[in-house]
C-alpha cells in the first residue's frame, strides 16, 4: 500500500513537471563571470534545483561526517573508562585495621 502511495506520488510528480517544461520552453540567457549560456527556462531550474540538492547533501554528509567522528570518540572513551572500572573491580581490598 504505501509503495503505491509513493510511486502514484511520483507520477503526479513527473507529469507536474512534465506539463511545467512544455509550457515553459522560452530559451533564456544565463550570465556567468566567465560567459554566457543559453538554454530553456525549465532546464535552467531544474539545474537550480539539482545544484541546490547537491549543496544541501553535501552539508548533510558534513553534518553526518561530523556526528560519526563524535560518536568514535566517545565510544572508544567509553571502552577506555569500562577497562579502567573492570581493572579496579579485580584489584583486591587492602585493609589496613
């Protein structure tokens, strides 16, 4: 059922953007510092678009990377701290009365 939700959501999706790319075929001129292009205005945004995904996983994976690195060193003090307890627990007690 929900595998069906998504791939109906996805056709609604594509034909959206289908019907949006025939209507919008004017050519338009994008500037760059270094020249110019020309291409129609759906693939403009869709390119927008892709770069502004591509922007965003990259700050993501930055993000996760960041986490992971995080987690192993707290892990690896975490295993530092349980040897150190397990090495007291079988030291014997000294009792000097």
């Amino acid at each position: 059922m929900r595998k069906m939700f998504f791939w109906l959501l996805f056709a609604l999706i594509f034909i959206i953007s289908a019907a949006f790319a025939a209507f919008n075929m004017t050519a338009v001129t994008v500037n760059f510092y270094f020249g110019d292009i020309t291409l129609p205005l759906a693939a403009v945004l869709v390119l927008a678009m892709l770069a502004g995904v591509a922007l965003g996983v990259i700050v993501l994976m930055m993000s996760t990377l960041k986490l992971r690195y995080e987690n192993r060193r707290l892990q690896h003090k975490l295993s530092v701290s349980e040897q150190e307890i397990n090495s007291l627990r079988i030291l014997p007690i000294k009792d000097k009365h």
